[in-house]
C-alpha cells in the first residue's frame, strides 16, 4: 500500500467502474482513490462497502444531476483524512500517513468555463496550503501545448492555459513526468473523427518534491472510462515494513539443507567467538533463503501445478493402451512429489500458526487460515477496548488511549531516567527569563516576589525627603515598570497589579512622617496624559493590553517565525476568531488579548480581497463599512468578502453600483489594489512612537487636549512648581476653605489674611504676601500683569508663554514659596520674609532657563540659521519646504514651495487627498516634489528639502544611505526622482520657519492649485505678504 489514485470514472455505480477500481487497488496497493464525475448525489456506506469493502472510508460531494460529483476513499485502517475544503471543482484534505508525515491531497475536476475555473486556482492557491507537501490530481480539463492533444482543431493557448501555467508559476507547482500512455482521454470516435487529449494530470508543491521519497506517475490502461487512471507512487515501500529472515521448518524436510548450512559453516570468519558465530548464523540462514528461493519459488503454485500433471497422467493412463512403465514411474513421482508439498506446506502454516493451531485442530479450517494470515497485519491496529470496555476504532481515540495507557505506566520512571542522565532536576515550575512558568494556572502567590521588590524600592527610598513631583517620577520611571515584562509574557493576575498600583498611590500621597495622607486626584487622573490633563503616569493594569498588541502583530508579520508555526499548529493563525473563547493555552490567550486591542489599528492591503470581510474589516481608509457615514444596499453572501468587488485586480464599478453610492464609489476606487497577496499594516505608521504607545494613547483620545497646559511647557517650571500649580488648577490644594468643605476643619480664613477665606484665587492673586513679593520683583525691573483672579491669571500667563516666559516662570516660583512659606506658619512654625521669597523665586528662575544661555561671543562671524524665520540654501542651491495638513473627516493635503539661494519664489503646489495618518500625508508631500520639478532644476547644485516633521525627515535620511525601513512605508523606486539631482539633503525645521508650506497645504483642502509666476492673480495677497517678510529678514 504506497499509492494514490485519480480517476475520471464516468459514473462510479457502474459494474465495470467499479470492479476495475478493486482491481487497480488490488493490484497497485492504492490507499486513496479520488473519482470524479461519479454522477451520484448520495451514497450509503452499505453500497460503499459493496463497492470497495469495510476497511475503506469516503467522503462525497454530490454531483449536479448526471453531471460533475466527487468521491474520494481511502484505506481507514491505515491513513486518515480530513477534509479542509470541498467545491463542485475540488475536494482538498489532509492525509495523515503515519509516519509517513501528513500530505494535503486534492482531487480535481476542473469546470470546462475558464472564468469558472479561476475559482480552482484561488483555491488552490490558499496561503495555507502550502505549508506541507501537496499533490493536486484529477481531470483539469485543460491542456498547456500541442504536443498534449492529437487530432481534431489545432491547440490554441487561451485564458483557461495561461491561468493555469501562471498558477503553476506562481506557487511553484510542478508536473511529474509520466510513463504508461501519453494522452489520458480519448472520445472513442473512428477514423480521422478521434481526438486524443492530456486532461488528466497530477502536479505537485516544492515541498513534495523535496521529499526523500521519489514521486512516481503512471498512466494505467483506459478501460471502464474514457479517462486513464493516475497511479501516483508516493513512498517506496508499503507501509508494512520487511520482514527479518527466519528459519523455515519446512527447510529440514530437505537433505539438501543440511549441506548448504554445512557449506558455509565452514568458511573462516574473523573476530570474538560470539562475532564469529553470529556470522556463521547470518551466513548460513541467508544461504538457505536464497537456495529456498530459487529451488521452491512458491510451494501453492507448485502444489497446484503437480495436481494439474498428475490428473493429466492418470486420465491419460486410463485412456491409453500403451501406458508405458516409465510413464506409470513418473506418475508414482508426482504423487510422492504431491505429498511432500503439501506435507510442508502443512509445516510452514504451522510454524505461523503456534500452538493456537494445535488448540484449533484442523490444518485446512477457515481459523488456522486466517489466524496465520493475521501475523502479516499485526502492524495495523484497527480498534481497542478503552478503559469501560467500548470497542474504539477513531484513529485519534485509539492513539489518545495508547498514550495515556502508556505515560502513566512509564512516565515517572522514564522522567527519573531522563533527568538522572541529562543531570536536571525535575520540577513543576520555574522562572526562566522573569517569566514564571509552571503546570498549572498561575495565581497571587506566584508573583509575590513582583509585589516584595516593588515594595523593597519605596522603602529603601523613603519620604521624607522627596517631593510629592519628585515621588511621582520614581513612581512612574521605576515602580510600575517592575511588573511589565511579566503583565506582558505572562497571564499575572489582575488583582497584583491592583496591588502594586495601590502601593504607589500610597507612597505618593503619603506625608513626610510616613502616616497616610489624603489622595487630592483620582488615580485614574495621574494616569492621563499630560496633554490631557493627567501627570504621564501608566496604569499597568490598563497597558498590559497595549502591550501584548505587539506582540499579537509581530505573530502577524512574521508567519515564518518558529513561534508562530508552533503555535499556529496547535490553535490556528486567526486571532480574531472567537475572541471570547477561552483557551488552555497561556499563549494563545495573551495573544488574543493583544489581538483584541491591535484591532483598531491594523487595516487591510488589498489584493485579491479573499480574506477580507466587505463590512467588519478595516479596508476604507481608516475605518470599516459598517462604521462609515453613510448608507449601503442590504448585501447577499456573495459580497461578504471583498473579492466580490474586484475582477482581475480592478474594482467591479458596476457591481458596488448595485451597493453603494457615487461618492462611495468614488472613495473605493482611489484605493490601490496591490500585486501581493492581502495582507494587514498598521493603520499608522511613521508616528515616532511604539505601537504600545499609540494604543495606549488611543485610551484618551475622547479627553480634550488641555491647550492652555500645552502653552505652559514654554514657562519651563520646576517640577515641584509644575505639580503644584497643576494641583491648583485642579482645586485640589488643601487650603482652609478646601478642608472645611470636606469637614476637617471648621473655619475657612487665610492664616495670614485674617477674616478672609483662603481659597485658590487668595493664594494665588489676593493675599497680602504674594502682593509684597510682586511688589519687590517690580521694583527689580520685573512688572507682573494685574490679575483679578485664577482664571485670568493663567489666560495671561498662557499668551505671554511665547513673548516673555521667564516673567511666567518667575511669579509661579513666588506662588509656590509664598505656599510653602503658608505652611510653616500653619504648623507653627515662623515664616520667611517677602525679601527672601523673593530672591529665592529668582534664583529658581534663573536656574530654569540657565541652559539656554546665549553663546553669542563664541560665534561672531559664524553664519548662524534662524530658529524663528525661514533661511535660504546654498548659492546655486534650490530649497523646497513641504507640509501636509488634515482634517476630522479623513480630507488631507499637502503643500510644496519652491524658492533658491536668495528667497526668490520658484513655484509652489498644493493638491488634496484622503487619508488619515499626518505622517504619512508628510511622506507624500515630499514624494510629490518630484511632480512639479522642472528640468531646468536639475542644473542646480543641488536641493534642500525641509519638513517640519522629523520622523519623516530620519525616514528619508535612512532610505538614502540604504538603510530601508523594515516596515517598508517607503517604496525604493519612488524616490528615483532623486537620482536627478547632484545633491539632495533633508532638513528638519520648526513649523514656525516653515509658515508658506503651511499656508498652501491649508489652501489645497478647498482646491488644487499650482503656481508658476510669481506675477499670477491667482496668488493670495497673504501669502505675498508672508514670502515679504520672510525675504527682508534673510
């Protein structure tokens, strides 16, 4: 049993189908029959056990009337086979072999419709398929050439043969030459009216080639069909292995015997007496076969023969005359010889047979027969008794109660073993890389060693001494960084992450002798953004899930990583099917954690559209159809994948016309289909952040930017004097009137102020001590601004965070030591003078912007770029400044403007678009420089492209010294515009210097527009006005 058949049996009920199936089975020790065009539409496994006996199992898939239908069939108590896929065109599975490894097989009947047949070699063609050894046999109904076809009209190469050549190609199919007859279809027709064609063929993967065993294909004779059967040989022996030489019994009935094994007896050998006699041993019982061999052959057929002569004398003696004496001696021959035979053959059953046989009696019964017939399928096991005495004949079953029968009998002895040689220790768990790895669910207890370190760094660093800011950075740089690697390779338990975010939040709002203090600001507070408000911390419970995204994508990216082909074996590689179900699988559940939070921000790559959901997948810019803003036509189940809309490689207009609208239409068509297969990308690439990152941040992203927070980055405070007013404008400083509103205090007046209630305008803008300090600083040279409360006090601060930020700086600072020099006084201590707060809030100011000290005397005749205006090239240079702009509703644009050494104004464009991620908008802007460019720029030394995006600008800088990113957002044959140029240099400038590019890319979202002259009416005065100013002041 080492073959595989396919055959186009014109009807498989037929008498003559099916009695030349056994006989090819028989005859060719076929496994696995795949019959097509068997023109049944249902069969029982009573008439399939008619057709090919009880040890064989089928699947079918109907036929359409008295046309098409597939039947495949294979052996059921040596291989397996599961079907993965099944059509009107092909039924494909796999074929687990044993040892032999698994094989997908499929059998083919190929539609006579080319067009139809594109379905086939999608199929086919499925990703998955071919990652094992595949062989695809059957009627193709196709011919590649000439030399494939004899008679009728000349071969002519059409779709359905370009097709299935570029199939081939494309997936590394090859056909394996065949012996037997050439064509494999003939019509039965006379005379010159007889067509002889190659329809039936056998192709298979690399990975089947690659195997050591030799793939062979024969042509067996057209016989109960107009169609030859293929006999694909696919291993070199049957699945039965050799068996060892034995001494026969039947061996010592021969004189002859006794000399041969004398013979080689004594030939000399060489080596230990015990080597020696094994191979006189060998020796002699080699001998004896071979002589048994050759002098024997097969003692049934001799049997029968010696029958056949002898009745032939004995009728010939009784009726001839003239029966000679010698012809009687020969007769007494035979019979002697007759005797003998049987005798022995008697003798060679009843060594097979045993001592059951002498139990049984009779030599010539049907059970002395079969019990010795037995020993040749000892090596197959059709079923067992399990454990509540069912008689299990699954394949699967049948190995499931062998290995548990086994690993319980044999398994703690052979781990000692094991462990004893190898010199390791047997445990059932460990830690290996931070990661705790155990036989069992982990819980609390496992990760007590997380909580112990976490609470070893805040006792070692202590309270007394560090601020409540100073805190909040140990807290966020260190603490909750502890349990990350292990939140993310590993299931950790929600509640220690509780725990350790509960310690931190203790240690930050404890007081400096260790007692607990109030918690002014909710967790989830600190945990926000600065930008929006919070303090940057990271809650771990919330980033586990950001940060198992990564790696759930890298599972993604990189199906031909070890990881994923293990895991991939076990669970499959659609992490998005049944996120809900649970898993014994530590990590196959992190990964679908991570799957669940990637989802938003993966999109589709459309190919074919094959894989794609037409609704719920991410393949419309951004988002999904279903969460488009608009209406569209109830679709049928031939439109769920996106291939429905799309006929070779271009959208179906007509088709997403029954669907959709035009505006729809007219967004669907702008989106590229690719050459590659489908594939998903990050929705956002280039952003300067970590996936993680941009999940986590996408947390936020219903909070409203805190803008007038943004503007006071520019006062640059110290971190103790930043949290402090932040805390103020939170209201959550424990003034008098704070505290007595939460009832721990009974009055609400300014310990310095008395009869007036302190609250965050006092402290800010009212109490005496703040004006005194004021005061001094204004008599220093520093006027402040006079403010009527909090609020104003922060919108002016905020609009002068551009012009004068140090006069920000420095009233925060007195704020702040004007509070803590409050404080003293309310504990009984004694208060610092005005004077002293005062200087001291100058020297923290000082200190604040010390590094950004002028270094003008080190420079004088240096040429120096301007940090706030635009700067021209080189001479005999050309600077283009590029930007993009973007609104909420995906409309984007980008902006170029071209000028040379002396700010005069080259040319300028802006052209609209749709998309979504800025950064790549900025990509794009740069890439259309090259639309515009001129020839005669080109001559020019060389070109200074300048964007105010400096993670694109690193991007291009990369990809000119052939670093190519590994994300591959840049195509190498896009910047081939460059090559035009002598010279091209990136340069990253501020968006403040880069105001024209700003301007027209902000203009491009009502309308293109490209400008040549700078005499055209069609320029803005703005943007004249702007290319003025920028020219005066270079």
């Amino acid at each position: 049993m080492n073959s595989l058949l396919f055959w186009n049996c014109r009807g498989a009920r037929k008498k003559e189908a099916s009695r030349y199936l056994k006989e090819i089975v028989k005859d060719h020790g076929a496994f696995f029959a795949g019959l097509v065009e068997t023109k049944i539409d249902c069969l029982d496994k009573f008439e399939f056990n008619r057709m090919m006996g009880n040890n064989w199992d089928f699947f079918i898939y109907p036929s359409n009337g008295l046309s098409g239908g597939i039947l495949t069939c294979w052996r059921s108590d040596l291989v397996s086979f599961s079907v993965t896929h099944a059509s009107s065109q092909a039924v494909i599975g796999e074929l687990n072999c044993g040892m032999e490894g698994i094989w997908l097989i499929a059998t083919v009947y190929g539609d006579n419709n080319c067009y139809n047949k594109e379905k086939l070699w999608k199929t086919l063609g499925n990703p998955s398929f071919g990652k094992l050894p595949f062989i695809v046999g059957g009627d193709f109904n196709c011919i590649l050439s000439q030399d494939e076809k004899k008679g009728g009209k000349k071969f002519v190469f059409n779709k359905g043969a370009l097709d299935m050549l570029a199939f081939m190609r494309n997936l590394d199919f090859h056909e394996i030459q065949a012996t037997g007859p050439k064509f494999t279809w003939c019509n039965n027709k006379n005379g010159l009216a007889r067509i002889l064609e190659k329809l039936d063929r056998c192709i298979v993967n690399a990975k089947a080639l690659s195997k050591p065993n030799k793939l062979v294909v024969k042509h067996l004779a057209r016989v109960a069909s107009d169609h030859c059967p293929l006999l694909v040989k696919i291993f070199s022996n049957n699945f039965h292995t050799n068996k060892e030489l034995r001494f026969e019994d039947v061996w010592l009935s021969y004189r002859a015997s006794w000399f041969i094994v004398k013979s080689s007896w004594q030939k000399s050998m060489v080596g230990s007496e015990a080597e020696i006699l094994n191979k006189k041993l060998r020796r002699s019982l080699r001998a004896l076969f071979f002589w048994s061999k050759a002098k024997n052959g097969e003692l049934n057929i001799h049997k029968d023969k010696l029958k056949l002569e002898i009745l032939q004398l004995q009728e010939e003696e009784a009726t001839s005359d003239c029966f000679s004496e010698l012809r009687s001696s020969l007769l007494r021959a035979k019979i002697i010889d007759l005797n003998s035979t049987i005798g022995r053959l008697q003798t060679w059953w009843n060594q097979r047979a045993k001592v059951r046989w002498l139990k049984e009696g009779d030599s010539n019964s049907k059970f002395f027969h079969n019990y010795a017939s037995a020993k040749y399928k000892s090596n197959v096991i059709n079923g067992v008794l399990d454990l509540d005495g069912c008689f299990v004949e699954d394949s699967e079953k049948v190995e499931k109660i062998f290995f548990d029968y086994f690993s319980n009998k044999w398994a703690r002895r052979r781990k000692k073993s094991l462990s004893k040689s190898l010199n390791f220790k047997i445990v059932k768990e460990l830690n290996y890389l931070g990661v705790k790895l155990a036989l069992r669910r982990l819980e609390v207890a496992d990760f007590n060693g997380i909580i112990e370190r976490t609470s070893n760094k805040l006792n070692v660093w202590g309270n007394k001494f560090i601020s409540s800011a100073g805190k909040i950075q140990l807290v966020n740089s260190t603490c909750l960084a502890i349990p990350i690697f292990s939140a993310t390779h590993s299931l950790v338990p929600t509640r220690v992450l509780h725990i350790i975010e509960k310690l931190c939040r203790d240690y930050v709002w404890c007081k400096g002798n260790g007692s607990k203090g109030m918690h002014f600001v909710a967790w989830n507070v600190l945990c926000r953004p600065k930008h929006k408000g919070g303090r940057g911390l990271m809650s771990i419970v919330d980033k586990c899930g950001p940060l198992r995204a990564r790696l759930a994508w890298n599972f993604i990216k990189n199906p031909d990583s070890l990881a994923h082909k293990i895991i991939a074996a076990k669970n499959g590689s659609d992490l998005w099917k049944n996120l809900n179900l649970c898993t014994v699988s530590t990590a196959w559940r992190i990964l679908k954690i991570g799957a669940k939070h990637l989802w938003p921000f993966v999109r589709w790559k459309i190919s074919s559209g094959e894989f794609i959901n037409t609704v719920n997948d991410t393949w419309l810019l951004n988002r999904n159809l279903s969460s488009w803003p608009t209406y569209i036509a109830h679709m049928d189940g031939s439109t769920n994948l996106l291939s429905g809309f799309i006929t070779n490689r271009d959208w179906d207009v007509e088709k997403l016309r029954m669907y959709c609208g035009p505006e729809l239409i007219k967004i669907i068509c702008g989106i590229k289909i690719h050459s590659e297969q489908d594939k998903m990308e990050l929705t956002y690439k280039c952003s300067g952040r970590s996936l993680s990152s941009v999940i986590l941040n996408s947390f936020f992203s219903e909070l409203c930017d805190d803008l007038v927070w943004s503007k006071w980055k520019k006062l640059r405070l110290r971190p103790r004097v930043e949290f402090f007013w932040w805390k103020l404008r939170l209201n959550v400083i424990p003034t008098n009137s704070f505290l007595q509103q939460r009832n721990l205090i009974d009055y609400s007046d300014c310990p310095r102020c008395k009869g007036i209630v302190e609250d965050v305008d006092h402290i800010s803008v009212k109490c005496i001590k703040i004006h005194s300090i004021v005061k001094l600083l204004a008599e220093w040279g520093y006027v402040m601004p006079t403010f009527c409360n909090f609020s104003d006090c922060i919108q002016i601060f905020s609009n002068l965070a551009n012009s004068d930020p140090f006069l920000g700086n420095l009233f925060c600072s007195a704020v702040f030591l004007c509070w803590k020099s409050r404080n003293k006084l309310s504990h009984g201590g004694s208060e610092d003078s005005s004077m002293i707060l005062a200087t001291n809030a100058f020297c923290m100011s000082v200190a604040s912007f010390s590094c950004n000290q002028s270094l003008e005397n080190w420079n004088t005749n240096q040429l120096q770029l301007s940090n706030v205006s635009w700067c021209p090239p080189p001479p005999r240079w050309i600077k283009a400044n590029v930007d993009a702009s973007i609104s909420t509703n995906n409309r984007a644009a980008i902006g170029v403007v071209f000028r040379d050494c002396k700010g005069r104004f080259l040319g300028a464009f802006g052209r609209g678009l749709l998309h979504w991620d800025i950064a790549q908008v900025e990509i794009l802007s740069i890439l259309a420089v090259g639309d515009i460019t001129k020839d005669w720029m080109f001559q020019a030394e060389g070109i200074i492209i300048e964007s105010d995006n400096l993670n694109v600008v690193r991007l291009f800088v990369d990809n000119i010294n052939n670093n190519f990113d590994k994300e591959g957002i840049l195509n190498p044959k896009d910047l081939d515009f460059l090559q035009n140029f002598r010279q091209v240099h990136f340069n990253f400038f501020v968006r403040e210097c880069n105001r024209l590019a700003d301007f027209c890319a902000s203009l491009a979202l009502l309308s293109d527009f490209i400008w040549d002259d700078i005499s055209s009416n069609k320029i803005p005065p703005s943007f004249l006005s702007m290319l003025k100013e920028e020219c005066l002041c270079n």
